[in-house]
C-alpha cells in the first residue's frame, strides 16, 4: 500500500490540535480526512477525523473556508449533521 502524503488540503505532520499532535495522514476522501495523532499527556495514539467536504470547501494554513455563501449554508448543515 502507498504511504499517503500530506498536502494543501491536509494539516501539516506535527501540527497541535489541542492535546493532540498530528503524526500521520491515514485517509482522504470526499467528506473528510483521518489523521494518527498522539495525545502529548496520555502518550496514547487516537485517530481524529476531520471533517473537510473537498467539493465545497479549502484550507488557507490551518483555517478551513467554505466557497461563498451556499458552500457556508452546506458545510454548517453538514457539520451539524
């Protein structure tokens, strides 16, 4: 299997997300990403799913943006979903 690397769409490796620092890129796909990541007080590795519809959606650095007005009302609805 080929190791996935990390891109414009994704977190960078060795990013802080709270208590967790991202390791690795598991997967990528229409609706999102999942990250390994290691909790820096537990010591324990966790998977965090990000949710990331790449149809309606970017990243600028670590900011997630919605395309326009309609992408914002489809990603807000999807993110309560």
């Amino acid at each position: 299997m080929a190791k996935l690397e990390f891109n414009h769409r994704t977190l960078s490796q060795g990013y802080q997300l709270g208590d967790y620092v991202i390791e690795d890129l598991l997967g990528q796909g229409g609706f999102g990403i999942a990250y390994l990541a290691k909790d820096i007080h537990l010591h324990n590795h966790v998977v965090i799913k990000e949710y990331f519809p790449n149809e309606i959606v970017s990243r600028d650095g670590q900011t997630v943006a919605p395309f326009g007005t309609s992408g914002q009302d489809d990603f807000e609805r999807g993110q309560s979903s």
